[in-house]
C-alpha cells in the first residue's frame, strides 16, 4: 500500500485538496458569496482533481523508468503494467466526474478542461520534460490550474451583474493564490531537478542544474524567493494591516520560512540539504492553503 501511495505522490494530492477546501470554506462560505457547488460537488470537484493529478503523477514515473533504461519494478513492488492500469483507471474516474459536474452545473463545455489537464500531463511525461525549463514550468502551472478551477466551477457560473463586483474581487484572490502556488512549486521542481541532476545526464535530459551548475541553481532559486516574498509583503499591506493578528500569523507562518528557505539556498550543497529545501515550501504551501480561512476574520 505505501508504495502505491508514494507512487501517486499521496502528500501531494493531500495539500492539492486542502487548499480547494480551504479556498470553499475559507472564502465562499464565510463571505456568502454566489456559489453553483454545495458540499457533495465540492467533494466531486476534489475527487476529480487529485484523480487527474495521481494519473499524472504515475504516467510520469512510468516514463523515469524507461527513460532510465533500467527495467525495476516502481518503489520496489509495482509492475509497470500495474502502473498503466492505474494510470488508466485514475483518467477515467477523473474525466466521467468532470463530465459529470459540468453538466450539474449547466456548463458541459467546462469538461475540457479535466481533458486538456489529462493530456497535458502525458505529453509532459512523454515529451515536455525533455524540454529546458518547459519541464518545470508545466508542474507548477497545473498546481496552479488545480486551484482556479474551484472559481471555474463554483463562482463563474454564479455570476451576475449584482454580484459581479463581488465575484470578481473574490476570484483575484483565488488567481494571486495560484500565481504564489505556481512560484512555489516552480521552485520545488528546480529543486528536484538539482536531486536528480546526474539520472538527468545520464539520459540526456538538460535542465537548469545542468546548464548552470547546482551551487549557482541553487542560489538561483534563493534570489527567485524574494518574488515570493515581495507578493506576500504587499498581500499584508493591502489586505491584513489592520489587523495585528493576521499580520504576525502571516509573517510566522510564510515570510519567516521563506526567508529561512532564502537564507539556506544560497550554501546548499548536499542532497539532504536540498530535501530540507523542499519540505520547507511543501509547507509553506500547506500553511498558505490554511491563511484562506483567516479572511473570515480580517475582512469582515
């Protein structure tokens, strides 16, 4: 069972639902803004999203092994075949739910977009991540997808022109979420690619690391985190100033950590180095996810 969970990246579809929920009840609801989902589709939305992600993410280790040329089973105990079928399995339910909830809503034509995510991620896996930069850019702007979606399928079709206003302030903010969310993440896969620069070489795959060199990547993606830290900045001066709370929430939980990921960037060598990178904006984006819910209390 634990391999099947690492192969579908589990933690990673955890803080891909946490951060739609957290999106729902921390911005929707509170607020009693126009919505199309109740909690049944909420829950579907969610289903279809970590579905068409944990077909995504196996399609891409299944094409690692091959492009390693070494035949092994995938973490110990999964065939390939088994990954394929898992693989098929997960796109199904992902694409009927899609089907399913856009017409629940009244807009079959929103279906697509589980469609396009699905094919995008096989032809990341098969072809794209051959590509510099294009290889981590594609990552982050499906996390990023994964996010805007719930203001695709709950606030769009509730739109009129007397809560036009509203929608449309409440949908920003979904959007500066997910532009935070890609940075993050584009940053993780940087990262990653720095761990697996010499499988990289090997198979002729060139990524940043290998163009640049790992120390000077990694102090790259130190000074790529002031990007992340100017947006929050001027997020707590616009929305949370007059509220201390939230100000000294914010900064413990987001600035502080990015500032520390910043700082250790720049001298980071060792894999073990770059692994506590990683877990460090994996829970900065868990903790991001969780600052939706103090809107409730700051803009009320």
């Amino acid at each position: 069972m634990l391999s099947y969970l690492k192969l579908i990246k589990f933690n990673n579809l955890l803080i891909i639902a946490l951060a739609q929920l957290c999106i729902k009840y921390g911005l929707f609801e509170p607020f009693n803004i126009a919505i199309t989902l109740n909690g049944f589709g909420i829950a579907l939305l969610v289903i279809a999203t970590i579905s068409i992600a944990a077909a995504g993410n196996i399609i891409i280790e299944i094409y690692d092994q091959e492009d390693s040329k070494v035949k092994n089973l995938l973490y110990g105990s999964i065939s390939e075949k088994s990954a394929n079928r898992l693989f098929i399995i997960f796109n199904v339910i992902g694409v009927l739910i899609g089907f399913y909830l856009s017409n629940l809503i009244g807009r079959s034509g929103f279906a697509a977009l589980f469609i396009i995510i699905s094919g995008i991620f096989y032809i990341y896996a098969s072809y794209l991540k051959e590509i510099f930069v294009l290889k981590n850019i594609i990552p982050a702007l499906l996390a990023a997808l994964s996010l805007i979606a719930v203001g695709i399928f709950d606030l769009l079709p509730a739109i009129t022109e007397k809560n036009k206003e509203s929608q449309t302030v409440i949908f920003s903010i979904i959007l500066d979420y997910s532009i935070f969310a890609f940075i993050l993440v584009l940053l993780r896969e940087i990262i990653k690619d720095s761990l697996h620069i010499d499988r990289d070489h090997k198979i002729g795959i060139k990524t940043l690391p290998i163009v640049l060199g790992k120390n000077r990547t990694t102090k790259l993606v130190g000074l790529l985190t002031l990007l992340p830290i100017i947006a929050v900045v001027y997020y707590i001066y616009t929305y949370l100033f007059s509220n201390s709370k939230a100000v000294i929430f914010v900064l413990i939980t987001i600035i502080a950590p990015l500032l520390y990921f910043m700082i250790k960037s720049f001298s980071a060598e060792s894999d073990k180095q770059l692994k506590q990178l990683q877990l460090i904006l994996k829970i900065v984006l868990i903790t991001a996810a969780f600052t939706l819910l103090v809107y409730q209390f700051v803009l009320k």
